[in-house]
C-alpha cells in the first residue's frame, strides 16, 4: 500500500477526483474505474479517485464509494479520496480508501465561500476524523491527510502570509493529521515560493510531515514550480491526465499540471516514476474519447515523445543515456 | 547598447523573427516596427528583429533591412537578427543590426535539410562573417553569436551527442564568433541537459562565451528548463510574445516559450528583467489583434496577474514582498 516504494517521486493522480469535479461531463462509475485501472496498469501508484461530498453539490462523484470499491483491489494502489469533512470521511472510513485528504484553505474567506467554514470548524471536522481513524483497528487506519488549500495566494484575499501557512501546518498537525500537502489552489506561487513555503513548514514539523505538493498550472508556472519542489526534496507531485481540473471555486483558476507532461520531465532527467510513458499516453487518448475537447491539455500528448527517447521505465534496468550525468 | 545592465535576466524577444517566419499571415514593416518600439517601451532590452534570408524562402521577413533601420532609433535597444550565412550577414551589417546569429545546427542531417550546408560549409560562412566584421571601424561592430540548433535532440537524428555539440561550440568560437547560443530547436530537452551542455561547453570556452538559451516548449518544459538555466548562472533567454514560433523546417516542432509568462516567471521570483509585465501584455493585445487566434498562446493572458501582484519592475525601487526571501 505504499506507493512510493521503488521510485523517486511518486505521482498522485488527481484526474478521477479534480478533474471531474471540475467539468461538465459525468463518467460512469464503469468508466472511471476503467481509466484507474489503466493507470494503474501504467505503473501510477497513487490516484485520488474521487470525493465524498454530497452528491448534490458535486454529482459527478455521487459513486465514489463505488469507486473506492473497486480500486482497493488493484494491487499496489495507494486509494486516495478527498473528504471536505467528518461526514464525508466516514463515508471513506466504510468505503475503505487508504488515504483521506480534508482541504483547508488558508484563506479563510476561501474557505467560507468554498465549504462555509471557518479555521477553527475545519480543525474541528480536523480532530473529528482523527478520532474516527483512531477508533479503527491499527492495520484498517488510512493515512490522513490535512491540505493547505489557497497556501499561495488567494484570487479573494491576494497574498497569504507564510506565518499564516505555518500555523495553520501546525494546527493540523495537532488536530490529529498524519501530514499536511501544499496545494496551490490558485496557480499564484512561484519557485520560490514553493521553497522558502516548503522549508518554514519543514522547520516547525519535521521533513516527514509535508512530502507532497499540489501545484495548478494557471499561469503556466506548474512544471517550473515542480523543478522548485525537487530541488527543495518534495517527493510526491500531484498532477492530472491532461491536466484536467483546477478549482471550480476560486475564480480565474484552472488547469492541473499534466501527468504526462511531469512524467515526461522526470524520466526524461532520469528521475523514477515506475510510469509507461507510453501506456500513460494510451490511457490519456481512452479517457479523451469520452470527453469534450476541451476538457484535456498538455503538451507531450500532441507532440509525441522524442525520437529515440526511452525512460528507465520504458527499459527496465538502464537508465536514459541522454539524461545520465 | 548593451542590454544586460541593470537587469538580472536578459530576456531576448524573438517574435518579430522567429514567431513571424512560422506563421502564414504577414505584418507589413508598419506594423512590425510598432510591435518593436512597444516591446522596447515595456522594457524589452534586446528584439531579434527579422531574418536576413532570401525572400522568396520568407516573405514574412522581406522587409528585415527597413525594420532593422527603423529600430535601430531606439534606445537602449539591441537590434539583432538572424542570419543564415555570409550573403545574409552581410545585408545585416549595411542595415545596421547590433547582433548577428548564424544558426549550425549540431544535427548535420538537419543543417542539410533546413539551409542546405554541410558543418564544413557552415563553419566557413561563419569565418567569412567574422572577416566582415573585423573589415568594419571597432565602434561598428556587432556581436557575432553562432547558435547551436538541435543542440538537445534531432526529430531526424534522435540524441545529439554532446561531445558533437561541444566541439562545434569550440569550432564556432575558432572561426570568429563572439559567443555560442544553445538551441533546443525541437523541444527535446530537460532540464539535467540544459545544466550539463552549458557545463560541458563552459570547460572548453569559458562562461563568457555561453551566456544565453533559446528553448521552445514543444512538450511543455519550456520554463522547467528555465529553471535550469537560471539555476547554472545563464542570463540571457529567448523568449516570443505569445509563444508565436518554433523551427518550422523540424517536424513535430513547435512554440516558443511564451515571453509574458517567462516575465511572470522570474518577476514573481524577484529576478529584475527591466520589463513592465501590464505594459507587455498591452502589447500582445495589440499584436493579437493583427493575427489569428491559433497563433498566439501562453496562460498569464488568459489568466491574469495575481491579486495584489507586484514585481520590482511595477514598484519601482521595492522588491515583491511576497517572494523576498
């Protein structure tokens, strides 16, 4: 169950879960669960695969329970959900799913707006959920995650403060959460950002607590700020298929970095994924034939991959003499 | 003339050369000449202008010598063009261009394909175009860049060794160059290969003689090889407004990095490039308006700047608060 064995940087597939949320369009429980298994298939180790938040608000993920259901017996896929509260992760808890993230945004006006609850009701759904997982047999308790949500930057509030992102770390942290992960909501930070965030929060919870990023590619910036997060030693890159999604509640922003395309800049710098590139590219054209044009980006899917490019993936057990320094 | 002072990065616009010879539609010298001296308001320090290359081959760029002598008027501005051997270069010196770049493209099959020449051929225009050079009173002279195309990989060929790509920098530099320029002409470089050449060719012809990149962002890696760029200590990269361009002689091969949001890049960083980001997108508003929609892409336009954004360029004298570390 855990996915980041093996490879340098794990990428969590966000697709299933902010990509749908985000578009029009309603997949079939079938369908999905077609598209995580072929991603998994790929060699992706790690896929939110939906949220449980009510139905009405958010219809096109009204089956995740069914979903969970069926991931969690993929082996080796780490099931990740998004719970925007207690209730919602009670429903993960019986579902199953082996990792549960409850977004807080740092803006509390974001956060009002977003799931109208404040800082201090968010921490409280915070220590609810913990209690919940506590109450679970050790070997059943799912990693539990807490997200900085808006962490650089809010459309609403403009700059966030860094002492207010390290607070809000620590507050998580002491309500019961397992770890924090940075996500740039917004698609507003900066490399350096992404370091000087990363280090602050490091500083007051240990390097164990906060291994993963979620970055937006709003402006273009994603796979810049991706460079940032390896250099600064984050581990584990969210990213969707055809860089669907982005938050449908922060005006202005849009647009995930696109699994293919990070996949291609880590194996092209010889950086393990454990991911096909190529099978990735297949299951990127699957799930495009049951999506409006618009809905998918990315550059590497048009492009094609460079003559005579192969990944350590792609040739088991050599690396890419291209990239070997 | 030099553009470098008080800037950190030195960001080169392309577009009225490399943008205008891959698109169908044609700007008349006019307009050309507007776009320049708007760009050159913004704060752009250094446009390559145009082409000295045969006009039947390139209409868009006929008119190069009547643009050339027209921004030459404006301060401050660096004037440079490309030229595609002796017979260009030396159009180039009786217009008046501040700095010439003869394009050797490392992939030999490529040079045959894209201008006809072997390297044997090319290294020769080279001498001859230093010979010119040298023939003009020094206060004349301009800088003589030889630019290492395909220096990252070959739609044709595949990998480019980079021992190929250091002797031909070395080459480049005994016929008379000035400097060398890396060109990842296809889009197949990454960020380890950005570090790696520019160390590998710096052993041999010292840092002063390598000082800027040209990428294009075929695959999406355009600002994650920036990163890189900046990261060895290069401070000179090109950049076309809206992303217009790419080598249109290399299949599969297409867009520039997107000069807005390079802008976006380094200001939200803290790294001073002289340029106003609102005043830039003025102008490929301006510039957008004279060309069809499928030309100009980038996200910063879409997106807009952050709430509350601002860059050492907009306040003058303060640094961004928010990225000051």
């Amino acid at each position: 169950m855990d996915g980041s064995s093996s490879v340098d940087i794990l990428i969590s597939e966000v697709g299933p879960r902010d990509g749908l949320q985000s578009i029009s369009t309603i997949l079939d429980a079938d369908r999905k669960c077609q598209w995580i298994q072929a991603e998994a298939a790929a060699g992706v180790r790690e896929i939110e695969v939906g949220s449980f938040v009510s139905p009405k608000l958010l219809p096109q993920l009204a089956d995740t329970a069914e979903v969970v259901a069926f991931a969690r017996q993929i082996p080796g896929l780490t099931v990740a959900v998004l719970v925007p509260n207690l209730r919602g992760a009670l429903g993960a808890l019986a579902a199953g799913a082996h990792k549960l993230t409850l977004p807080l945004s740092v803006s509390e006006t974001h956060s009002l707006k977003n799931v109208n609850r404040t800082h201090l009701q968010m921490l409280d759904e915070a220590r609810g959920i913990a209690a919940a997982i506590r109450e679970l047999p050790a070997t059943d308790r799912p990693k539990f995650e807490g997200g900085l949500s808006t962490a650089f930057g809010c459309t609403l509030e403009g700059q966030i403060s860094e002492r207010k992102v390290v607070e809000l770390a620590v507050a998580l942290i002491e309500a019961g959460c397992d770890e924090v992960g940075l996500s740039d909501t917004t698609g507003y930070g900066n490399p350096r950002q992404v370091k000087a965030l990363t280090q602050a929060i490091w500083r007051e919870i240990g390097e164990e607590r906060l291994t993963g990023i979620h970055l937006h590619n709003t402006r273009g910036q994603g796979l810049a700020n991706v460079m940032a997060a390896l250099d600064v030693g984050l581990t584990t890159i969210d990213a969707s298929l055809g860089g669907m999604g982005g938050c449908p509640f922060a005006p202005g922003a849009s647009g995930n970095i696109v699994t293919e395309d990070l996949v291609y800049l880590l194996e092209a710098m010889g950086l393990r994924t454990g991911i096909d590139l190529n099978q990735l590219l297949a299951v990127r054209r699957k799930v495009d034939q049951w999506l409006p044009a618009k809905d998918m980006h990315g550059f590497v899917a048009h492009a094609g991959l460079p003559r005579g490019f192969s990944s350590p993936t792609l040739t088991p057990g050599a690396g890419n003499p291209a990239t070997a320094q």
